[in-house]
C-alpha cells in the first residue's frame, strides 16, 4: 500500500515537472541543439517560473489546461503517444473516434497530476549525461528532480524533428521508473475488448467527469 | 486473488492507516517528523549498503557506507542527514534487486495484504528484507512493533497528498499498480535505464503510409 502511494506521488509531482519544464519551449529557436541540451535549457528556467507563478500552483485546472495547449502541446507528439497507448485498435478508429480519445486522455494526465503542482517548492533539475548509441527517432534523455525528499527519476522520450517546434517532439514520459504509455496500454485494450473504441472514449470521459466533481469539491472545501 | 487483495488493502489503508498519518501530521511539527524521517532512512541505508556490495557496485556501495559514518556520527544517530546535504547520493538496493542483478526474474506480480505490490521474487526476498529493516535495530518485541508502527505510519504521513492519485489517473487502478510496480522494479534492478521491451513503432498501431 505504502509502496504504491509513494510511487504514484512521486509520479505526479515528476509528472508535473516534467510537463512544465516544457512551458518555456516555445522559447526555443536554437535549430541544432543536442536533446539533452534541450532539457536541461527549459528545465530550469520553467521551474523557476513554477515557482514564481503562485497561481499556477494552485490547481486551477482550466487555467492549466490553456496553458497545457498554448505552452506544451507543440512539442509532444501526443497523437502519437495516444496510439501507442491505445493499442491495434487505434488503426481501425475514425479521426473523429481519434480526436476524441486524444482530447480525454489529454484532460485525464492533465487534472490528474495539476494537484501535484502544489508541491513545487525548492527543486532543481539535474540532467544526465546522454547515453552513446541512442537512436535520433528514440532518444532518451535521463533527468533527476532534486528537492527536500528523495530524487525523483525523470526520463523523456523524444524523437528528432527538424523543423518542427524546437527540433525534438516528446513522446512518452518516465516517472520513477515508470513510462506512461507502457502503463496505460492494458487498461486500454481491456476497454476496447469490451467495448471498442466508443467504449474507451466513454470510460476515459466518465473518469474525466467524476475527477472534476471530485477536484471542485476539494477546493472548495 | 490479487484484486481482493487489493481491495483489501485499499480500505485497511481508509479506514486505519490514513487517519493515523493525518493525526501524525498533524500533533508532530515537521521538525521532529524530518527527524523520525532520517533516523529510520539511516538504518535503511545500512541495508542498502550490503546489497550494493553483494551487486559489486563499489561506488554505491563506498558512498552508502560514508553515508550511514557520517550521519551516524556527526548527523546524531542519523536524525540529520548531513550526507544528503553534502551531497552523497542516497541510494535503495534490497535483496529482490540483488537477484535481479544475478539474473532472477521477477515472476509474477504478487499483490501482499497489508505490504502491497511485489513481485514473486521479491516476495522470496522479504523475510530477509524484513531481518534487515529499521524496527529490527531494536531490542524487545514491543519496541520493535512500536518501530515498525512508526515506520510505516511516518512512510505513509509523506503520502497523504497522493491519496486520491490512484483513483483519478486510472480507469482501472488494480491494473495501472500493477503494470506501473513491474516496471518499476525492473528500473530498479537496472538502476535506472532497464532494456526497452515496449515497440514505439508496432506496425499494427500506426496506419500505414
């Protein structure tokens, strides 16, 4: 029990940095950067602008969301961390069914890990040496987020793209060991097994509803 | 099995566990409970120590061990970590890492009542884990459950925030621990950077141009 709480908040809070650290990307223009270069440049200026920002640590998740779209979502190909997430069946969805399943699973990492924003306080960014032998189209890059308690393991996964947002598109997150779209594949099929694609993106939107409810009350409270 | 298991767990961990880290938080100024906090966090080390060695990591192993010197001394019995300030790495190895590291695999996920995830290696490796864990620094069964209490109490007091994570992030959260925990110990075993197994190019996934 203990083991899965740590995990998972310390997932949130790495997860929340990790997103944010990509805030300032559009801030990019160098056009040969190396990938680790580009991590450790917006790592650190993003946190200190978490840190300065009070409101946007305060959970308020329509304003992150705009953020979210504005700031972050130019440089991660999340269509293409959908897919993978989704499984075969993403193949046979309609644009319309892949737009939507894109739009729910995005609110859902987004509300689910705003909260964890508020835990943003003394932490700094550490990004390790680039492992030798890495593909261009599969890179990843090792970070640590150092604060009060343990360091929190960050990786990013990215894929070269000239030309497009600051050369590099990010397109899985590791937290603590964890890489997202490995962990949300099974959950995935199992509703698409049970009620194809419509099925999912119904799930993901009662989900998606029941966590509003729920956040809307914690803040009032 | 597991799933019972789990939802078990989940309200031990309601109706018991979490209201007695929130009263922790709560009666104990965060001094003292950074203090309880490092104490428990040295005598972990020690054990962390071994296993780097039974790995051959010499490095993780020497600065574990300046590690537990220094705070055991200077850090007064280890209620201040003077390491982590200064720099030393803390590091966790157990004995499920260990033989991972000499090549046993995990087997399968093994959900435990009361301990939570764990795989089937690890699970073999507990009694010994346990053997080795703070509380049993002490002498006399009741201390040693008081320790114990308190070690888990002052584990889960870290993570009252993360208490409703589980429920909003996953549309099945027996799944997203367990797939989530496997992972994780494999990241562990490899410190940090396992062998990719998951195909980011699958062929069935993506349309075909």
């Amino acid at each position: 029990m203990l083991n899965t709480l740590n995990l998972l908040s310390r997932r949130s809070l790495g997860l929340v940095l990790a997103l944010s650290v990509l805030l300032l990307a559009p801030l990019a223009h160098a056009e040969d950067e190396a990938a680790d270069a580009f991590i450790k440049r917006v790592s650190t200026e993003t946190l200190d602008l978490v840190k300065a920002d009070k409101t946007l640590r305060s959970g308020d998740t329509t304003r992150i969301m705009g953020m979210v779209d504005a700031k972050l979502m130019p440089h991660v190909n999340f269509r293409r961390m959908t897919a993978l997430a989704t499984g075969p069946a993403w193949r046979k969805a309609t644009p319309e069914q892949q737009k939507r399943l894109q739009d729910e699973f995005k609110t859902l990492l987004v509300r689910t890990y705003s909260g964890a924003l508020s835990q943003v306080s003394d932490q700094s960014v550490v990004v390790k040496p680039l492992r030798p032998g890495q593909d261009d189209k599969n890179l990843v890059v090792n970070t640590e987020v150092r604060g009060k308690g343990d360091p929190i393991q960050l990786d990013y996964r990215l894929e070269k793209t000239p030309g497009e947002g600051a050369g590099w598109l990010i397109y899985d997150l590791n937290v603590l060991g964890v890489w997202l779209i490995e962990n949300y594949r099974t959950q995935f099929t199992k509703e698409v097994n049970a009620g194809g694609i419509d099925g999912l993106i119904n799930s993901l939107a009662e989900r998606n509803k029941a966590n509003a409810g729920a956040n809307a009350t914690a803040r009032k409270s | 099995m597991n799933r019972k298991v789990f939802a078990f767990n989940e309200k031990l961990d309601q109706y018991l566990m979490r209201p007695v880290a929130q009263a922790y938080v709560d009666v104990l100024p965060s001094f003292v409970r950074t203090g309880v906090h490092n104490f428990m966090g040295n005598l972990a080390d020690v054990w962390t120590f071994v296993n780097a060695g039974l790995q051959l990591k010499g490095q993780a192993a020497a600065e574990t061990f300046v590690r537990v010197a220094v705070n055991s001394t200077l850090g007064l019995y280890g209620v201040l970590d003077i390491a982590t300030e200064a720099g030393i790495e803390k590091r966790k190895e157990d004995l499920g890492q260990t033989l991972g590291f000499w090549g046993v695999k995990p087997g399968p996920f093994v959900m435990l009542p009361v301990l939570g995830p764990a795989t089937l290696r690890d699970t073999v490796a507990l009694p010994v884990d346990w053997k080795a864990s703070p509380s049993q620094y002490f002498q006399g069964p009741n201390t040693r459950t008081g320790m114990t209490l308190l070690n888990a109490t002052e584990k889960r007091a870290g993570l009252l925030k993360a208490s409703d994570t589980l429920k909003q992030a996953s549309l099945d959260p027996y799944s997203f621990v367990r797939d989530g925990w496997l992972q994780k110990r494999e990241n562990d075993v490899y410190d940090g950077n396992p062998p990719a197994d998951f195909d980011y190019n699958d062929p069935d996934v993506f349309e075909q141009p």
